[in-house]
C-alpha cells in the first residue's frame, strides 16, 4: 500500500510556500514559493495564489495549511497581516476541499509549524518571528486552544507584532531587535512556564544572543513538514472538510452579499504529474 502524500502549504505575509511531504514528513522534490499578494487580501486572490505555488507538485492525496490568523473550524477568523476585513468569516479549509477535490486541514501557521518542532513532552511552546509574531503551545504532543498573545501588550501599547515583528526589526535594527526578542522569551516562560521553547520563522535567523538550554531555533521547513502530523491526531477542528464533497464555500444566508464567502473563485486546478523525489 502506498503512503500518503500530503500537500503542505504555509501562507506567510510576505511569501506563501508549498511542498510535498511524505508521511514520514521529508520533502519530496524542491519546495515552491510564490509572493504573497497585495494586502488586504481577497479570498479569491489567495487561492489563484495558492494555485500559483501549487501548481509544478505532483500528485497529492490530502492537503495541510498553515494560515497566519486565528483559525476555527478551518474559517479565518482575523488576518492580521493580510487583511481581516477581507478573508474573515471565509471558510478555507471547506473552499480548498471543493477546489482540490481532496481532503483539508487548515491550523493556524504558528501551530502547524509547533507539530514540526515538538518532541511531545510536557508543555512545549513555539514563537514563531517573521512579518508578525506567532505562538502555540502543547502539552504531552496535545495542542492546546490557540491564543493570539501575539495581539497582547508587551511594552507599552506595543503588541508582539509591534514589539518583535518584522517592522520592529527593519526600523530598530538587529540589536536592539535581539534584545526585545529575549526580553519576550523570558516574559513567556514567567506566562507559560514551558518546558522546552521553539524559535521559528524567517527572522529567527537572525537571533544573536546566547540561548537558554531549553530555547531552540528551528528550521522554518517545520511549517510544511508539520502538516503531516495534523492527519496524525484527533483534531476534532478539521472533522467538517474531510470529505470533499461536503466542501462549500460559507453559506450566503450567515455572510453578507461582497464579503468573502461569496467571491467567484478560480476553476478546480488539474494536477502536475508527480515530482521526481
């Protein structure tokens, strides 16, 4: 019997990256990446671009997605650096199950990128560092109910993203960014009292300071090789777009007539031959 291949995409604000996964988690074949479009970004824009960076992967049997906002039942709840005026309310995980004709899950970013990294013991917690600032947290391999700290004051009135977002790091400057990224790990662990912390993103790179033994910077490919273990446990949150036949976009009678359940989408992709491993 053959294993399943999954689909992994991880939607950034600034790039959105797929690649496939087997379900041992290795990539198979070269990971893509497209820009990310304009903000605010329109439901119909952010699937035209997922069709874009899907488009060269072969054939897939399920697909996993990391979206950067809070996420419940697989439906965009906010989307702080895409526009949550335009995509809330929009069910993207029912959407793609229509589009693909194949199984989706769709989690938050920081959490997909958490069942990359964590070892499944004890309380683990993940700070992601890239356009915004994203966490999740587990306990025993569990994820635990998502929290948008990253939308919590931390210095003043600045919020995470305010305080260590890409902006912060552009305008202050690499040190002074390191020194607010590290006043925010110790700040979480007095929140948290985690067992072990995950720094990923694309600004982790760039983290100069000495880390404790129980902090660990990341690869940020755990995005992508993380969707494998959403089909590994019971998220009782994806139940609704297992089937693809059942996927449809938000019902018009709960989302006013403009809003992003009833934008015209792109035509259902046909699928890439399979990509060499």
């Amino acid at each position: 019997m053959n294993e399943p291949r999954t689909l992994a995409i991880d939607i950034g604000g600034t790039g959105i990256k797929a690649a496939l996964v087997d379900d041992a988690g290795n990539i198979i074949g070269e990971r893509q990446r497209v820009p990310t479009p304009a903000k605010p970004l329109a439901p119909v824009d952010l699937v035209r671009a997922i069709d874009q960076v899907t488009a060269p992967i072969g054939t897939f049997d399920r697909v996993s997605v990391g979206f950067p906002g809070y996420v419940r039942d697989g439906r965009v709840v906010t989307a702080p650096n895409l526009g949550t005026d335009k995509l809330a309310g929009f069910d993207l995980q029912s959407v793609l199950a229509e589009h693909f004709g194949k199984p989706v899950r769709v989690l938050n970013d920081a959490d997909v990128q958490g069942f990359g990294a964590i070892e499944g013991r004890g309380v683990e917690m993940v700070l992601t560092l890239g356009t915004g600032a994203g966490t999740a947290i587990f306990r025993d391999g569990e994820i635990m109910p998502h929290l948008e700290l990253a939308h919590h004051p931390i210095s003043g009135n600045k919020t995470y993203d305010e305080y260590i977002g890409n902006a912060a790091r552009r305008k202050k400057g690499k040190k002074s960014w390191n020194k607010r990224v590290a006043k925010a790990v110790e700040i979480l662990r007095q929140v948290v009292r985690f067992d072990h912390l995950y720094l990923g993103g694309g600004n982790a790179k760039d983290i100069t300071f000495s880390l404790p033994v129980d902090v660990t910077i990341v690869p940020n490919t755990d995005g992508l090789t993380g969707g494998v273990r959403l089909w590994r446990n019971n998220l009782k949150a994806h139940a609704a777009a297992d089937d693809p036949g059942t996927g449809t976009i938000a019902a018009e009678a709960e989302t006013p007539q403009g809003t992003a359940a009833n934008q015209d989408l792109p035509d259902k992709p046909e699928q890439a031959p399979d990509t060499p491993e």
